[in-house]
C-alpha cells in the first residue's frame, strides 16, 4: 500500500518572482505571508538577490567605463570632490564614540566593531530599471568604493525622480550614516519602517537604533532595540548584546 506524502512547496519559482517584481497582487499577499512565518525563506530570497547582483555584476563593470565620461560632463554643471581613499576603519572607530545608558556607558569605537559592519548593497529590487538608470549606477559605483558623501548625492538624485524607490532610500540613509548625518540617515530609515512593504525593514530598524545610539537618545534606542531583540530579525542577537550593555 502506497503511502501519501505532501510534497513541500518548492519556493524557487516563486522568488525569482518575487524578487523580478513579476507577481500579481494574489501572489504577493500569498508570498508575503510566507515570508512573515518562514525565516529560511527570507534569507533564502536574500540570498537569491545577492546571486543576481553577482550575475549582473559582468554588467556593472562595464558600466564602470562609462564612469568617467559622465562625471567629466557632470563636474562641468556641478563639481564633485572623488576620494577613493578612504580613513581607516580602525582609525575611524578610535575617534568614533556613543553613551549608552541607563547608567550612561561609554560605547567607544572599538566595541561598536563588533556589533556593526558595513551594508552590502544587493540586487536591485527594480533591476532591469536601476541598471538603465545611470545616476543610481553612479550611486552604487561611489558606495562600492566608500565614497559615502557622493553615493548620498546621487542616490539623491534618483529619490528626487522616484521618492518610493526604497532601496534607494535605504542606500541614502546608510551613505549618510556613514558621513555622519545622522539626522537625514534617521529621517530614511523611518521612511523605509513607514512603508512597511519592503524588503528592508530589518536592516532600517537596526540602522535606526544605531542612529539613535550615535546622537545619544538611548530611550529611543532601547525601545527600537527591544522590539527588534523580541522580533525574528537578523541582527536580534546583536541588539539583545548591546541592551545587556546598557543596563
């Protein structure tokens, strides 16, 4: 006698189109359910994305050619100051420093080394669109070298076209954090959390915390912290580390 088995759901199909933007709005609400309950899931979607920007790197590359010529033209209309090199993360962090508190806890550099590390940009959730786009392709070359002051003015650039581009926002609002401009870095980061229908909620409420972190409003950055510890996130570990720290 033959037994039946429920064959389990093979998701590849369906992330290529998730991730394509190709799914119809009953695709979505099913897909978006799954995801709310199935962590694997998720980063499996996340890794998929990173594999496309691998694939569509061949492409980027040769946009890098094209570089020059557009920056000539554009200093012409608007000059831009070009520094590959960048200061040393170490050195960056021993100036770098934060109070976190209940008892007010100096947080210095060094220790935010081991709770932070750079965003990595990942496939472009539009990205037939963004690779056309030559300001968002400028945008991604200037953040891929750290030239975080420039990748902010170009993502600008393209949010002032399409200001519910969320990938580009969250792009902003990391360039900024990196510059320091935690105000405009924070402003991003609730934009992304007020959308609530994107792919980016958990690295905004990270970032979000550590922006608060960075201007010294620990209440904010507890309460931010403490939901994201109790939540399923990626950086849930990390957030419960930093609130042992603050007691």
């Amino acid at each position: 006698m033959k037994e039946n088995f429920i064959k389990p759901i093979d998701f590849s199909y369906f992330i290529e189109r998730y991730n394509s933007g190709e799914m119809n709005e009953a695709e979505l609400t099913w897909f978006r359910k799954e995801l709310d309950g199935n962590e694997q899931l998720r980063r499996e979607v996340e890794l998929r994305k990173k594999a496309d920007m691998v694939l569509k790197n061949h492409d980027v590359i040769q946009l890098r050619s094209k570089l020059s010529n557009i920056e000539s033209k554009r200093a012409a209309e608007e000059p831009v100051k070009i520094r590959v090199k960048r200061i040393p993360l170490g050195y960056a962090a021993a100036i770098a420093g934060f109070i976190l508190v209940s008892s007010i806890f100096l947080f210095n550099g060094r220790k935010l080394d081991r709770f932070y590390k750079s965003y990595e940009v990942t496939s472009p959730s539009r990205s037939q669109q963004a690779i056309l786009n030559s300001d968002y392709s400028t945008a991604i070359e200037f953040y891929n070298i750290r030239d975080y002051r420039n990748a902010a003015l170009y993502f600008s650039k393209v949010l002032s076209e399409d200001p519910k581009y969320m990938e580009s926002t969250m792009l902003y609002g990391v360039s900024n954090f990196e510059i320091k401009d935690y105000p405009e870095a924070k402003h991003s980061f609730m934009k992304v959390i007020d959308d609530n229908d994107n792919l980016f909620l958990e690295d905004a409420e990270w970032y979000l915390a550590l922006c608060y972190l960075k201007t010294q409003e620990t209440e904010k950055a507890a309460d931010v912290l403490d939901q994201i510890k109790r939540s399923e996130s990626i950086y849930k570990k990390d957030a419960a580390r930093i609130m042992r720290k603050m007691k």
